[in-house]
C-alpha cells in the first residue's frame, strides 16, 4: 500500500470522529443560543405543519379529481352503452358474416364516444353458448390484460354497470392511473357480449403533479418567510438579552461602571433602565461596603496595634504580680494566675485579629519551599502532645513512605494542623486522634480525625466562620480565640489549597487539608477521603491503611509503633463548599 492509499483510509478512518465532534460542537453552540433554539423549533413546528397541511390537500385535490372524473366516466359510459344497445336492437343483421361486420362497425364509435379518448372492448362472454361465431374485438390489445377475470366474472354475473381503478402501461414506459368500465351488451344472434371502455386519468394525474408542485413550492417559500420573521423577531427580542447578559457579567468581573444602551420607549427600553438602576443601586452599595469594610479592617488593624503596648505594659505588671504571688493570700494567689492565663490569651486574640486584618487586606503573603508534608506534621504533633497529655488522648499518625514533598509555607502549615489537632484533642471525648499524610501525583492531604462528640450538618456548614462555636456554653481548656479555624482556612487559599470538615453527632468529625504539589496546579481531587465509614468502638486504636513510620513515645499522647497490619478506614465525600466547617 502506497503512502497516498495510507492517507485516503486515515481520512476516512477519522471522518465519523470529526463528524462526531461537529455535532457535539452544533448542540453545543445550539443549547447556548436562545435564538438558534427559537428558529429550529419554528423550523420543525412550520415543517411538520406544512406536511400535514400539504398532504391533506393534496389527498383532497386528489379524491376530488377522482371522484368527478369518474362521475363523468360513468355517465358516459352509461350513454355509449344505451346507444350502442339501441344500434344493436335496430340493426338487421341476420348472418354471422353481417353480425360481425355489425360489430367491426359499431368499435370505432363506442372509441370516441366520450369527452376524450378511450379504449373500447366487445368480448364474447367465456361461456357463451351462442352458435354464431363472432371474433372478439378491441382498440389495444396491448392493454386487454389490465381487465381481469375477476373483473370479467363480476359483469357477466351482474348484468349492470361496473368500474374497476387500474394502471394503464404508457407506450413511452410510464404507468398512469386509470378505470375501467364494464357492462353487457345484447349483440342479433350472438347474444350478450361483454363491453369494457378503459379510460387514462392521465390528464387528472398531471394537474394533480402541478397542484403538488405548486403546494411544495408554496410551502418551502411560506417555511422560509416564516424563519426570516423568526430570526428578525427574535434578533430585536434576544439582542438585548444578550447585551444584558453580556453587560451582568462584566459587574461581576468588578467593572461596576458598566450600564446597558437605552433604544426607545418600549418594554426592552424599559428593561434596560431598570437594568441600570439596579447597577448603579449595586454600585452605590458595593462602594459603601468596600469602604465600611476598608474603614473595619483598619479599625481591627489599628486597635491591635494601639492595644500592643499597653498589653506590654500590663504583662510586665502581671509578671511582677505573679513571681511573688507565693506571698498572697489563696484568693489574692488565683487572682494572679488568672491574671497571666487571661493576658496570654489575650495576646493569643491580638495575634490572630492582626493576622485575619492582613488577610482581608490582602496583605498576606506565602513564603512557600519545598518542604516534606510529614516533617510538617511532626512538628505540629509536637506542639499538641500536651494538651493531649492533660486530656489523656492517644494520637495516632499515619505517613506514607515515600516523601510527601509540596511547595509550603511551613510557618502557615504548621499552624493549621496544630489548630485541628488541638481542635480534635478538645472534642474527642476520650477517644483516640488520628492523623494520616497521603500524597499523589499533584496534590499532597493531611486528614485529622477524632472521635468524640461530632458535628451535625449545621455546625459543619459554620464551623468555618469567625469566633463561631457549635455549643457555646462548652468550656476550652486550651483558650482557643475563635479565629483559629477561620485563618487556617485562609491559610490553605493562600497555598491554593482546600481545608474541609466533616462530622456527624456522636461519632466524631474529620478535617482534610490538600494542597497541590507545586504553585500553579489547580486541584481536582484529594489523596485522602474525607467522611469515614467506621466510627470508634473502644479504647483499641486503629490506623488508616497506610504503613506508619514515625514512631516516639510521650506517655498518653505517645504516636505508637504500627509495625502490623493496621485497620482501613474507606470514605468517600465530595469535597464541601468554600467557607463549611
């Protein structure tokens, strides 16, 4: 096979793909066009009604062409048979040699008796008995076989006039409709005689195709102007559709300043003035919160920072107060330490208000490196062993073996793991926490689970939001602020990454944080499922299915030894929208 023989089959081989992807690419630019969707529903509609329409008609022309033509033919028949009868009643032949001539006669009259023109049969009934012998005669003999012994049968048995519908062969090949009448006929001495008139509806046929022609015609010009008067119609009425549309998403884009162009007095006219006053309205609006919000992030943002040193000045003062505070009195004694707990958190808040302040300023910035997720993840582990210690919680974790190296701003990473750490400690009701690394070709996650009280579906949906808490009269050993799970949420924007939650009343809640490789890829997918099917039966702990290789020992908050095959934990959700839990 030569080369040219090899491209022609690749053509073709490709022509029912490309033919694929041009229709994909039609219903697409179909389903996305109001208009296109308008005409071809008027195109279709206007067809299938010009169909109808045209069939009925022509089935009417039809029948009524039919149907008066054979009143004709019948008349005319009736006629020529009475006046041939008359003839035959008169005539004095008294030999079969003058009957015949008798007959011979009287052919080329019963032929062109009629309007128009017609064949004429006298044929000698298949049964006759008559002794005289008289040959049969016809003007075309070439069509005596369109009258059938049926046809035959059914005249000499009823003794009146008959017709029959029949296709008459043309000499140039083409077949036209046609009828054919039969009745009898008493011929002097040779007794009945049969007498068929074949007459072509050939005239009929051919105004019938003009009356067709003329329909179709018609019907192809009427589906034509219908579809101009469609596309003018719905151009004047989906123009401004689309500029509004066009003109909507450019305010969303953050171009406020866009309005739509004002034509005329008429509903549209009207359409685009309410369109723009409700721009300009949403405009007005949108200033005023951009700048009610500038004004609120620098209150935040100045307050904390005025509130620094007299902060500095009073944890000096409480320093002083607390190192001789073995020579106060018991209540004076507690005083001091609540004291120092108290302005600790209060730092705590400071820190966090001026970190969210830089957030909604934009002024947060990513110090990103390649660093390995699990060294990440034991430091953070560190940070919690002792809270853990205090609560009496194991914390399991669970790294995969190979490296799970993303570009990170460990600083930021670290505090969102130490937050959902501490967070899962707080509510895990004495059962075990796990953590668990797992990393894929684009995307690296750390998975927080404990199993303790657990969140429903409304808690899940605000456990995001700023100094928000699912039971407020619960108590936090650790002094949480209520921005911890706000900023870290930030933080994981920050990295293009995704912070998620789940839980589920008495069974405990899972945070899943994953972030892409390297800056620049955009997430599709997680390497670690977030809701879990199994929930905590007792006090064993179990693992996820990847292989553990960090090992320590810290007492209660010890991160043990999984050398054996450990537990699987199989989960399946769809990743929730920004701003959940």
């Amino acid at each position: 096979m030569n080369a040219r023989a090899r491209r022609t089959l690749d053509r073709l081989r490709r022509f029912p793909r490309r033919t694929q992807v041009l229709v994909a690419r039609l219903a697409r630019r179909w389903r996305s066009s109001m208009q296109a969707q308008v005409i071809t529903t008027t195109l279709v509609v206007g067809t299938i009604t010009m169909i109808a329409l045209g069939g009925y008609l022509t089935t009417s022309i039809r029948d009524g062409l039919f149907r008066e033509r054979l009143d004709q033919i019948l008349l005319e028949s009736a006629r020529s048979t009475s006046e041939a009868q008359g003839n035959f009643d008169a005539a004095t032949a008294s030999t079969a040699t003058q009957v015949q001539q008798l007959l011979n006669d009287m052919l080329p009259k019963l032929s062109t008796g009629g309007a128009a023109q017609r064949e004429a049969f006298l044929w000698r009934p298949e049964d006759s008995t008559s002794p005289v012998a008289v040959i049969d005669l016809n003007t075309a003999p070439s069509l005596a076989e369109v009258i059938t012994p049926e046809m035959r049968a059914r005249t000499v048995a009823a003794r009146d006039q008959l017709w029959q519908s029949v296709s008459v062969d043309q000499a140039d090949g083409t077949v036209v409709p046609g009828i054919v009448v039969g009745s009898l006929v008493e011929v002097p001495l040779a007794g009945p005689f049969e007498l068929y008139y074949l007459y072509t509806l050939e005239q009929e046929q051919r105004t019938l195709a003009f009356i067709q022609r003329i329909l179709l015609g018609g019907a192809f010009t009427l589906v034509g102007l219908i579809l101009a008067i469609t596309w003018l119609v719905t151009r004047q009425a989906v123009h401004p559709v689309r500029q509004a549309a066009v003109v909507a998403a450019r305010l969303a884009d953050g171009h406020l300043d866009e309005r739509m162009v004002v034509r005329g007095q008429d509903e549209m006219a009207t359409l685009a003035a309410s369109f723009n006053e409700m721009a300009a309205s949403l405009q007005d609006q949108i200033e005023q919160m951009e700048s009610l919000s500038t004004l609120q992030r620098r209150f935040v943002s100045d307050v904390s920072h005025e509130l620094r040193t007299p902060l500095t000045t009073i944890r000096m003062a409480a320093e002083v107060i607390h190192a001789s505070s073995d020579e106060f009195e018991p209540a004076i004694r507690r005083s001091a330490e609540l004291l120092a707990l108290q302005l600790d958190r209060f730092e705590d808040l400071l820190a966090d208000l001026l970190e969210i302040s830089r957030f909604d300023a934009g002024a947060a910035t990513l110090e990103a490196e390649r660093r390995d997720m699990r060294d990440v993840a034991d430091r953070a582990l560190d940070q919690a062993m002792v809270l853990a210690q205090t609560k009496g919680v194991w914390i399991t974790a669970s790294y995969p073996e190979e490296p799970a190296v993303a570009d990170l701003d460990p600083r930021r990473v670290e505090r969102i793991l130490r937050n959902l750490l501490v967070n899962a400690v707080e509510h895990a009701e004495d059962g075990p926490v796990e953590i668990t690394v797992g990393a894929s070709a684009h995307s690296v996650a750390v998975t927080v689970r404990d199993y303790g009280v657990g969140m429903s579906r409304e808690a899940t949906a605000h456990v995001f939001d700023r100094f928000w808490r699912a039971d407020p009269a619960r108590a936090r050993t650790s002094g949480g602020t209520g921005l911890g799970l706000a900023i870290s949420l930030e933080d994981a924007h920050l990295h293009g990454g995704w912070l998620e939650a789940w839980g589920s009343p008495g069974t405990g809640a899972c945070f899943r944080l994953t972030v892409p490789r390297r800056a620049g890829i955009v997430l599709e997918s997680s390497p670690l499922p977030l809701e879990p099917e199994r929930t905590y039966s007792g006090p064993a702990v179990s693992t996820g299915s990847i292989p553990v290789v960090r090992v320590a020992d810290h007492g209660p908050a010890a991160v043990p030894t999984m050398d054996d095959e450990s537990h699987s934990i199989l989960v399946a959700h769809d990743r929730p929208q920004e701003g959940t839990r």
